[in-house]
C-alpha cells in the first residue's frame, strides 16, 4: 500500500511537470508496463516491468498496437523499492536498464525515505535525502515526495 501511495505521488508529480511542457514536449507517463527488448548475443527477448516510465507518446501508442509491449527506450525509468526486495536484484535490474540505453534511472527507497539516480553519463549515483531538492532528472522537494506517508 505505502509503495502504491509513493508511486501514484510520482506520477501526479512527473504528470505536472510534463503538463507544464505544453502539448509539444509529446511525453507520457507509462505505469507497470512491459518493456520488451532483445538482449544483445542472448537471441532472447527480456521484458522487464519497470514501476514507472517515461516515454515518447509516439512509442507510448506503438505499445498499444503491439499487445502493450513497449519496444522503445525509456527516457526515464523509476523504480520504488519495497522492503522485501533484495539488493542484487535490484542493482541488476539498475544495470540492465542503463545497458539498455536509458538515461536515468530513479530508484525511491521508502521506508528509508531516500532517491537514488543513476545516470549512464557517471558511474556515480546520486542520492536525495528528505531534506533535499532534486533537480534531475525531474524537480521535486524528496520531502514532497514522500508527504503521502504522512497522512
């Protein structure tokens, strides 16, 4: 429930700022889809199911057609992590995503109320804690972000 509650507050937040974009910027926000691509050498398709990405809307309504696979590259792909999951799972899931071409990788760690972004251009990940103003890959006060475990 708390990491549904986080991940419907990210999307109303990258949904406004896409909106501030104006009908031009052709981004959308795509929830728990399937990411389907074909991993280099292996012959097989992967499909991963990122909790949130951004994408162009062009591809966004190519998933539609295509059974709702998504095939293109993610601008943004963001992750909220539950308590259970494990650390190496997690850190794979981050690689294969940056491998795969995307830009930045957002993982939201809530019950440590902290972000981490990893980017392909640094091997260093950033990290925000409640404190913090993010700026990359979108804005938000973190502490805005996790408001909705407050209530």
């Amino acid at each position: 429930m708390r990491k549904l509650l986080v991940l419907n507050r990210l999307t109303d937040i990258l949904n406004s700022q896409l909106g501030e974009l104006g009908p031009s910027s052709s981004l959308t926000v795509l929830r728990e889809g399937g990411w389907k691509f074909r991993t280099e050498g292996s012959g097989a398709d992967s499909v991963p199911g990122p909790d949130l990405m951004v994408v162009r809307e062009e591809d966004a309504d190519r998933a539609v057609k295509s059974e709702g696979w998504y095939e293109g590259v993610p601008l943004l792909v963001a992750e909220v992590i539950s308590p259970s999951e494990r650390k190496s799972r997690r850190l794979q899931k981050v690689g294969l995503y940056l491998e795969m071409g995307v830009p930045h990788v957002v993982e939201i760690a809530y019950t440590r109320r902290v972000v981490r972004v990893h980017t392909r251009a640094s091997d260093a990940v950033d990290t925000y804690g409640e404190g913090d103003d993010m700026v990359m890959p979108f804005r938000v006060p973190v502490s805005d972000l996790f408001a909705v475990l407050n209530r």
